[in-house]
C-alpha cells in the first residue's frame, strides 16, 4: 500500500501525517489539488476497541439483573402485605440465599407497620370468657372504665 501510494505522485510529508493510514488512494493528480483525500479528524469514525465493547456488554448484563432484582423485590413486597398464610406460602417456596440479596428485615417492618397513632380507638373485639360461659365485648368494657391490655408469652 505505501509503494502504491508513493508512486502516485503524493508527497513524503503526506504519507509522514497518516494519510496513507486512512485508507484513501487518490487515483489521479489532479485529486489531490482538490483536498478529497484529506479527512478532517470530525469524519473519521473511532473503531470500537474490544474494551469499548465488553464494557458495553457488561453494562447491558448489570442493568438486566438489575431490573430482574427490582421485580424480585417488588414481588417479595406485594407478598408482605398479604395475610400471614399467603406470605408463608410464597416464602416457602423461596431458597435461603433470597434473604442475602433482599433486604428482608427493612421491607418486613416497613409492610407490618401499620398505621396506628398514639390516640387512636382500638378495633373493638370480642373474647370468651375463661370458663365459657358468655362473651365479652371490648367496646362494652370501655365505655365504663379504661381498659389496659397486655400481649407477651408466659412461658
């Protein structure tokens, strides 16, 4: 190629610039009075190197995981604010490792939350009593004095 463009007719300082290198052979003289065979640095394309490309690779990879992540998270979160039967039933099917790539606990305070203040009423219930023989409703209770309730295991 060097041969083919020396004997041309272009000159030594042309082929010294990296003209040669661009891949364009003027084919007359008079081609090269006209600047066709020079290329502004704006026209010519980058080759993609392999690093290029496997950056490009590996970013479209990450992202994918990414977005499959997401969806595990979104479906682990749904499944939180079903009821307690529901969310035992999915989570049985989940391997151990789920809870090394989920933030478990965060999500699980934040879905059994709730939303109750400090005033608020109780939900009125009602409980049998210890020897069975009526039932007992919370609002009743109530209405005549206040009522502490205490939940925990004695055992």
């Amino acid at each position: 190629m060097v041969f083919r463009f020396l004997s041309s007719g272009a000159s030594l300082f042309a082929l010294l610039l990296g003209i040669a290198n661009s891949g364009y052979i003027p084919q007359s003289g008079s081609e090269r009075y006209r600047g066709e065979f020079m290329r502004t640095p704006s026209s010519i394309s980058p080759v993609p190197t392999k690093k290029a490309r496997w950056k490009k690779i590996a970013a479209g990879i990450l992202s994918a995981i990414f977005v499959l992540w997401i969806g595990l998270v979104a479906f682990i979160w749904r499944a939180m604010h079903k009821t307690p039967e529901d969310f035992a039933r999915v989570m049985s099917h989940m391997p151990w490792e789920i809870f090394l790539a989920v933030p478990f606990e965060t999500m699980w305070t934040r879905a059994r939350a709730g939303d109750l203040n400090i005033g608020d009423s109780a939900p009125d219930f009602s409980l049998l009593r210890l020897d069975k023989t009526a039932t007992i409703h919370f609002s009743e209770i109530n209405k005549t004095q206040p009522v502490v309730m205490v939940f925990g295991s004695y055992t």
